[in-house]
C-alpha cells in the first residue's frame, strides 16, 4: 500500500462512521443528520448522480419546509459543482413549479407574509439575489454547465419559429438551440445555470393555473411580486453598478457566456431603430476590454427573459391575424400578469431614467460609456417596446367589458408617463394641478406615438360600449382623459402625427431609405452607430415597424376620432343624467316599498327597472363618485380636443337628454324601417346599459306564459290541468252564463273573460297582424293560485285570524265574503265605465 492509499484509508475511515448518521429513513433506521457531503467520501459506490437527489426527495417530503432549506443551505455549501448540477433542475422544479402546471411548488403566487410568515420569510431569504439559491446558480455557473430547456414551452411566436428552424429575434436564443437526432421529436434550448433559473422563474407566472376567484390574494403582497422586485432592483439598479456574483468573493467569478452570434439568416421582428443598430461582433471588441462588461450580460439575461416571457406572446403576423372575428384567442393574460407586467414597465423606466444628464444626451453616444449605460438607453426601445404594443393591442381589443380592465389601463398609462419615474419628479410641487410635461420627452412620445394615439383610439372603443354609469368605469374614463390633458402632451402627440404625415421628400441621400425592421447580427454589447437625427425618420421608422408598411393611420385629431369623442361626450351627459336619476328613485322608494310590493300590497312594474350594476348597490356616494368621475372627465376631453361649450350643448340636445320625470320612458335611439323601428348603434349601448328600454308586454295566451321566478312550477302546472279540466267540461255553460245581461252576465264576464287584445298597446306592427285574427271564450284561470304572494298572503291572513282566536274554516269563510263584495264592487265599476265609452 502507498503512502496516498495509506492516508487515504485513515482519512476515509472516520467518515464511515459518521455516514449512516445522514442517510435519510428510506435508507437507513439512523434519523440524526450530517454533513452530507461525507456520504459520498464514505461510500464510494454511491457516489451517483440518483442518490442525493433521491435523499432531497424523500427529504421533501418527510421533513417540514423549514428544515428543507435548512438542508438545502448545507448541501449547496458542502458538495461541489460537480454533484450539485444533478439536482439543479429538480430544485428549480421543485420551487417554481413544473411548466405543464401540474406541479406547483412552492405557490410563491399565493405565499404571503401576513398569512404565512415563517414559510414566507424563509422562501425569500433562500431566493433572495443575494441567496443560496442564486449562490448555487454562480457556483454552477463558473463550471459552465448546460441544462436542456423543452423549446415547446416556449411562447407562441418563439416555438414556431424554432419550429420552422428560423432563429427568433431575440440574442437570447442564439447558439442555444439543440436539435434533435435523427428520429427525435423534442426541441431543446441548451441554457446556462442563470437562464435557466430566470426561465423557470418568468415562466412559473404563465404555466401556472390562474388563481381560484375564492382565494382572495393580494398580488403585491405575494412572495413572486416582491421577489421580482428584488430582481429587478439587484440586476437593473438605479443606482451605481450591477453586485458581483457571489462566487468572486470565494476566489472565482462566473464568466460571461460566450457571444452570441446567430449560425443562420434570420428574420427580425422587433428592432425598428436605424440609431439602435447593433454592429458585427467584430466591431464591439473595445466595449468588451471593460470588464464591467462581462457582468451586464446577467442584467441583459434578465431583462430579455422577462419580455419574452411575459410580453411576446403575440407577433405582428398573429396580431393581424387576429383582427379576423372568426381567429381563434391564443394566450389570454391574467390580471396577475399584467400587474407584474407593469411592475417591470414602471422599474424600466426607473432604471431608464437614471442616467445623468450628460450621459442621456444624444452627442453621448459618440463618447465611450460603460455597457451599462447603453443598456440604459437601449432596454425599453429595443427589447420592450413592440412586444408591449401588440400585447397591449390583445389586452384592448380581448379582455372583457369589466372592471377588470383597470389592470391593463394602469400598465398602459405607467408606460406613457415616463416622466413619472425621473428623479427630478421629487423636487415639484405636490398641488392638485397637472404638471406641464417637459418638452424633454418629446422624443419619447414620437418614438412612441402608436402607444398614444392607435391605443387612446382602442380605449375610446372599450368605452363607448361599457356602462358609464359604473363608477367603475367611469373612473377609467376619468383617468385616461386625466393623463392625456396633461399641459403640453397633446401638443407632442399633434406633433408627431403631423411629423409621420409630413411627406417624404425625394431627397438624395434618403432614396435608398426603407421603413422596415433592420435585422441584427450580435449580440447587445456592441457600441452605438450614430444616432438619426431625422425626427420624422424615426416616426414612421417606429409607426411601419409596429403596424406595417401597409397600415392606414388614423390620425387621434383628425376628423374621424373627433366624431368617436363626440359621441363619448353624449354618452358620458347621459351616464350622468342616468345616474341622477336611479339616485332620485333610490330616494323616492324607501326599503321598506320593495317589501311590501312583494307581498303584493304595492304594485311593481317589471318592465321600468334598470339593469342591475354596482351603482345600485353602493347608494348615494356612489352616485356622487360617478357624477364626478364623468364631470371632470368631459372637462378633460374637451382640453384635449378643444371642444367648446356649444358644442357639447348641442350634443346633449341633439341626443335628447332632456328625459322625463324618472328618466325611463323614452325610448332607445332607433330609426324607422319597413318591418318597424330598427335599433342603431347608440340604441344597442342603451338597452345593454340599461339607460333605455321598450315598454314591451306579454302579447300572448296568458295561461301558456313561462313560468315566472315568484311562482311554484309544479303547483303552477297542477291548476293549469284542473281549470283546463273544468274548463272543457262547463264550456257551454260558461258562455251562456256570459251571454246574459244582467248583473249575473256581468259578474261571469268579469271573473271569465280577459280584456280584448286590440285594447293592447302593440309595439310590433307584425305582432298586431297576428293577434288580429285571435279571440277566446270565457275560461276559468287558477293559475295566480299557483303565486308565491298569493299563498303567503294567505298564509298571513290565518296566521293573524289566528291570534283573534278564529279557526281555518271561518277565516276562509271570511276571507270568501270579502272577495265577493270587492268583486260585485269591480263588476258595478267595470260595467259603469263602459257605458261611458264612446
């Protein structure tokens, strides 16, 4: 025996002993745990890739949460990269859930400090930026290994392109795709340890099963909300640079992966800046002498895998396809993912912001600046801003008609106020009154024009087919007409529609100019061309890329959406004179009226009550709410688009706003064709909203209506049998009683035959042809019998001659006597109005 072998043996020995002390129960009857690691010195035979993810499997299920980290923390300080990269990715399962769903893991979505705080506080310090976990992922990483990501988990746009062997856009996959062998099915992305954590991470907030409606949970208060703040803070700081990855604090540091240069021609969908050009790989070699460069690839990594997980759901080839009403609905968004969709907009723009002055000017890009400052300038415009538009295209034109929708108007409207982020903001003054918008950002809402103008069109569409009388929705519009009357925006906005609709010049050095999406080469890390300083270039360069060089604009202040913002004024004065009026109504009924309607003592008519919302059910604040909302909204409306008072009073006269006592009896807007009236658009809005109705009536056999919701359906189809019975077996003994004159003949008539249908108030000219031709005998009807009021009167009427001591049978008796003398009563009046009839 040598010497090593020697000291070898004596080494291992005591680690013998110690081992069965950690084996887990499934493997030996020892429960006491140690440092795992010298299981696999004292068993060399088991020193396979199985066994200790078999014991942190079994381990995660027989030991509480706590104690799994706390295990978890020992394994990734105790055994080296080369064991750990095999539990890796059950570990990341494991947390985030598995991407079919099935699995949930640690429900980071609903895991919430004030319901959990133990667990809670746990999870985060373990995922934190600065935690093991991301300590385990740098540990891997300075080893360079490879985990396979399934490509068919992908988003939509993505996997079919990976499909049809066409590289996406996106840096982010370039020289990651595996192609299967001969024979094989399955598409791989070969990613590095922080891709793929960042992969699951992004993608557990999709693959995940939406939340329960009965599980009420905060978002901002849930474990996944806070940790990608954190991430977003550690990777994308506002202030100074990126942290190291903690691996170089223990004497290694994670090198940058290799440059990402695309093998194949490729099509591009979203870059559409000539200025944010990326060069050849060849030209970036002073940017990557900084050595800062080599850690803003992580920055980059996240970023990147954020928009395309969270953002590129739909391309311009599937938006337009969309616009088809027979397209089937791809990915549907959930109000859980737009808000952390705005979480990242809102950081953006923060982190956007927070370059100095003299580094955010245009002349800075000719000068040398470190990569993280042209990531800076770079994030929104080059990887944020198509995938948003067309994903805020879906979201306007597919969510529903409800208050929902105010997740999606608040991300939309935090993208639009960049200034809102800027830390300059801190130093204005906090009045009530809307700042001017500095002219500074004016190349902001050229090189975005789309996201004001097609998508303020979008919104005005939602609106004119909501129900205003919400306060809800109201609040919507307020808050949409309230951002866009901010001093000066509308100004930029005229600006540049009138900087696209400027005509080309012909122009030497722009002949050869195409407004398409330039496809790149490299990867981000690359210096700047020189910027275009052709303002009206870069609009229609930016308006072509996201629509297409065939679109047709419509301009925000033109004649066309001038009129669609008429008719929004019209509707919203009649939301408020709508909502004054259920006021007026609420006050008028008391509670106790709708009680006693029930009963039967007071009448109710069916056919005059509104659609149900929440106006009804909030009371008069609501009211108040909503009258303000609308008021202040029609005053912002008219800033913006210069409307004048006469012109908003003519409207409302024109829309005939000025409404009866109780604002229910005129009737929708319609127009007059050869069937009868025929409803237009704004009379569509105003029967679905409640604001008007027809006056319509049962017109047929009322012994063969629906059974109505306050009567008993079987008792209702009982006494239809018996009067039908009795009905064929005295029929003629029925008309003859009815065919005296005398008081007998009368009180027959009234008790046997219903009023003349012609007497009827026919809306429907076609309806009045056939009801023409219809007469019926006199019959006996049982049916109120069958009426939920009717028994319970009843019942109320036993119940009280019960307390005077009178028995069933003599308060029948009663009850019979008085129905007779109001009956005898009804037939002398009846007989007495129709001798004064013409």
């Amino acid at each position: 025996m040598t010497t090593f072998q020697r000291r070898m043996a004596e080494w291992r020995l005591p680690s013998l002993r110690r081992a069965a002390l950690w084996v887990p129960q499934w493997f030996s009857k020892v429960a006491i745990s140690d440092s795992p690691r010298e299981v696999a010195m004292a068993f060399p035979h088991l020193q396979q890739p199985s066994f200790l993810l078999a014991s942190l499997k079994a381990d995660s299920i027989n030991k509480p949460f706590a104690q799994r980290c706390q295990d978890l923390v020992k394994v990734i300080e105790d055994f080296p990269a080369k064991e750990l990269h095999t539990i890796f990715p059950w570990l990341v399962e494991s947390i985030f859930g598995s991407l079919d769903g099935i699995l949930v893991g640690w429900n980071l979505r609903c895991l919430q400090g004030r319901v959990n705080p133990i667990e809670y506080s746990i999870a985060m310090e373990f995922l934190d930026p600065g935690g093991p976990m991301m300590k385990l992922v740098y540990k891997l990483q300075a080893e360079d290994y490879k985990f396979d990501f399934p490509v068919s988990y992908l988003p939509g746009p993505v996997k079919a392109s990976i499909q049809e062997h066409v590289l996406p856009d996106s840096p982010l996959y370039h020289n990651k795709i595996q192609f299967p062998p001969t024979g094989g099915l399955s598409l791989n992305l070969a990613l590095n340890p922080f891709e793929y954590y960042i992969f699951f991470f992004a993608l557990s907030l999709i693959t995940q099963k939406p939340l329960p409606v009965s599980l009420h949970v905060r978002t901002s208060d849930c474990a996944y909300f806070i940790l990608v703040d954190r991430y977003l803070s550690w990777f994308l700081p506002t202030e100074g640079s990126v942290p190291p990855p903690l691996s170089s604090s223990l004497g290694g540091v994670s090198p940058s992966p290799a440059p990402r240069t695309p093998a194949v021609p490729f099509a591009s969908y979203g870059l559409h800046h000539t200025s944010l050009l990326k060069r050849h790989l060849s030209h970036q070699t002073s940017v990557n002498a900084d050595p800062a460069s080599h850690e803003i690839w992580r920055s980059e990594t996240l970023l990147q895998v954020f928009v395309e997980m969270w953002l590129h759901h739909y391309s311009l080839e599937m938006y337009q396809k969309m616009q088809s009403p027979h397209a089937k609905e791809a990915f549907t968004p959930t109000e859980e993912h737009v808000l952390v969709v705005r979480l990242l907009l809102k950081h953006l723009h923060a982190f956007a912001n927070s370059l100095k002055p003299e580094q955010a000017s245009p002349s800075a890009h000719s000068h040398a600046t470190s990569p993280l400052e042209e990531f800076k300038r770079a994030a929104v415009p080059r990887f944020v801003q198509q995938k948003l538009y067309l994903f805020l295209q879906h979201c306007f034109g597919h969510w529903p008609l409800d208050a929902s929708f105010r997740a999606v108007l608040e991300m939309w409207l935090s993208y639009l106020q960049p200034w809102r982020y800027a830390p300059e903001k801190q130093a204005q003054s906090s009045d009530s009154q809307p700042r001017c918008v500095s002219e500074k950002w004016a190349p902001f809402v050229q090189e975005n024009l789309l996201m004001y103008t097609k998508l303020f069109v979008g919104f005005l569409n939602r609106a004119l087919r909501t129900d205003l009388v919400s306060p809800k929705n109201a609040l919507m519009v307020f808050r949409v007409a309230k951002v866009f009357a901010q001093p000066n925006l509308a100004e930029m906005i005229q600006k540049g529609e009138q900087l696209f609709l400027e005509p080309e010049l012909v122009i030497p050095h722009r002949q050869h100019r195409l407004f398409t999406a330039p496809t790149f080469t490299s990867s981000f890390l690359s210096p700047w061309p020189p910027a275009v300083t052709d303002a009206s270039f870069k609009v229609k360069s930016h308006v072509y890329s996201l629509e297409g060089q065939d679109c047709k604009y419509t301009p925000m202040f033109g004649p066309e959406i001038r009129t669609l913002v008429l008719r929004l004024a019209q509707l919203i004065t009649q939301a408020k004179q709508t909502a004054k009026s259920i006021s007026d109504q609420c006050v008028d009924s008391p509670a106790s009226r709708s009680f006693l309607s029930w009963l039967g003592f007071c009448p109710v008519d069916a056919n005059s009550s509104y659609t149900a919302n929440d106006l009804d059910e909030m009371g008069q604040d609501s009211v108040r709410k909503t009258d303000e909302y609308l008021e202040k909204a029609l005053e912002y409306l008219r800033q913006i688009f210069r409307l004048s008072e006469a012109q908003l009073t003519q409207l409302t006269l024109a829309l005939g706003a000025t409404q009866d006592e109780n604002g229910k009896k005129q009737l929708p807007d319609c127009i007059v064709g050869e069937d009868g009236l025929i409803l237009t658009p704004l009379g569509r809005y105003q029967i679905i909203n409640g604001l008007r109705r027809f006056e319509i009536e049962y017109q047929g056999d009322s012994e063969l209506q629906p059974i109505r919701s306050y009567e008993i359906a079987s008792l209702v189809r009982a006494l239809f049998w018996l009067s039908s019975a009795i009905n064929r077996r005295f029929a003629g003994q029925m008309v003859a009683l009815c065919s005296r004159h005398d008081f007998l003949g009368s009180f027959c008539r009234y008790h046997l035959t219903e009023p003349a249908l012609a007497n009827r108030h026919l809306l429907s000219p076609v309806g009045r042809r056939q009801v023409a031709s219809q007469a019926r005998g006199p019959r006996l009807s049982l049916r109120f019998l069958g009426n939920y009021q009717t028994l319970l009167s009843l019942l109320l009427a036993f119940f009280v001659a019960s307390l005077f001591c009178v028995g069933p049978l003599p308060c029948a008796l009663l009850l019979l006597l008085g129905y007779l003398l109001y009956a005898m009563a009804m037939t002398l009046l009846t007989e007495r109005g129709k001798l004064h009839q013409p």
